[in-house]
C-alpha cells in the first residue's frame, strides 16, 4: 500500500532533549516536506527536500534540522525543543515539488 | 501578507444542502497550484481537488467542485449534497512559481458541521 509512514504518533518529552520525528514514504517520491499544524493558523512548512542531499528551509525552520540521506527517508530533528514547538506535525511526499501531496497521519508533540 | 486567507472559522450546513467554503490567494506567479484538503476529526490530511491557474474549467471530483476566479483571486470549494461524513476541517492550499512550487502554502481552515 502506498503510504507516508509517521513515528512517533504522540510524543511528550521535556525541554532541551533532543527528538527526532521519522518520516518514510514508498512511493519513489521525489518531493518531502514537514509541516506544523496549530491553531488558527493552519499549516505552515517547516522544511522540504527536492531530493536526496538537497533540503530548504519553508516558512518557519527555526529550531529544526532535517537531513535527507536515502530518497524514503527524510526525519526531522528538534535538537533542543522548546514548549512553543509543541505541535502537530505532519510529514508529506509527492513525485515532484508541484504534484499533491501525501501526508503521514501526524505526530502530536507536546514538549514540557 | 498572507497567501491563503479562509475567512470561515466555522460554518454549518444542512444535510444534503450546498456549501461553499471561501478561499482568497495572493500570488504575482502566473503559474500556481491551488489544493483543498479535508481533515477528519481522526487527524489525517485528504486530498480533494486541485485546480491549476492555467485550467480553463473549473475542477470537479465527485460531489467537490471548485469555483475558480482567477481575476478576483478566489477559489472555493463547493460541496453540493452535504453528508454528515463531510464535518471535518478543510484546508486552501497553494504552491506558486516562486521558489520553483516547492513551498506550500496554507490557510488557516474552515471547520464544516453538518447537521442532521
């Protein structure tokens, strides 16, 4: 089945210890990309990768790594998360920067 | 300023009655995609429909449409024969030529209550 597979689902951590939110998709896709979702403000990306080694920062990277080693692959670091960065986030996949996106079912972070 | 605007915070709607939730986009690209996506209670992202600013018809899926008016930079979703499975939050969303489309913007969302 084609999918965009998210792990954790829920996380509750405390501040400063570092995570990391994993993301697979086994489309073959090109195109990846992290989002937030909070309230009243929708979803706003985070950062995206055209492909393997290239990434960019969307509209809000601060406080986020990503790295993209193999083209399934593209996990999100918060190395020191902090209480603002409790969130739910979303992972997405398309063949290419412009097609639709398929999204991961979510990780509901809460940072203490 | 904001590329997606969803003025609806909330809205309800008949079963099987027509709804249209309102999305305005700013964008100077003359080549973009526009999305709508569904949000069930249960958390998950669902493609609608897309419309692209070249498509001379409006897009249809099913019982989605999409109002396109490229000169008032308006794109809203229609819903025609409202079910109760349609409560859910629904999502605007563009890429532009800018940035070669790979930043996606969002609006904030509008959350539908269909009522029985």
């Amino acid at each position: 089945e084609a999918q965009v597979t998210q792990n954790p689902r829920y996380l509750i951590t405390v501040t400063g210890k570092k995570l990391t939110v994993t993301c697979s998709q086994n489309m073959n896709h090109e195109y990846m990309s992290w989002y937030r979702q909070d309230p009243g403000l929708g979803l706003r990306q985070i950062y995206y990768s055209m492909n393997v080694e290239v990434t960019d920062k969307g509209d809000v990277p601060e406080g986020y790594k990503v790295s993209r080693k193999e083209k399934r692959n593209f996990p999100l670091i918060l190395e020191s998360p902090s209480p603002n960065q409790t969130s739910l986030y979303f992972c997405a996949s398309s063949l290419s920067g412009g097609e639709k996106l398929f999204f991961g079912s979510g990780t509901q972070l809460s940072v203490l | 300023a904001q590329k997606i605007t969803q003025t609806q915070p909330g809205m309800f709607v008949q079963e099987k009655e027509a709804v249209t939730l309102d999305c305005t986009y700013d964008t100077s690209d003359p080549s973009y995609g526009l999305f709508w996506y569904k949000q069930p209670s249960s958390g998950e992202m669902i493609f609608l429909i897309y419309q692209g600013s070249y498509d001379q018809q409006n897009a249809t899926e099913g019982r989605y449409s999409l109002n396109f008016q490229k000169a008032r930079k308006s794109a809203n979703l229609v819903i025609s024969a409202s079910q109760l499975g349609d409560s859910a939050m629904y999502f605007c969303a563009m890429r532009d030529q800018k940035y070669n489309f790979n930043k996606f913007y969002f609006g904030s969302g509008t959350k539908l209550n269909v009522k029985p």
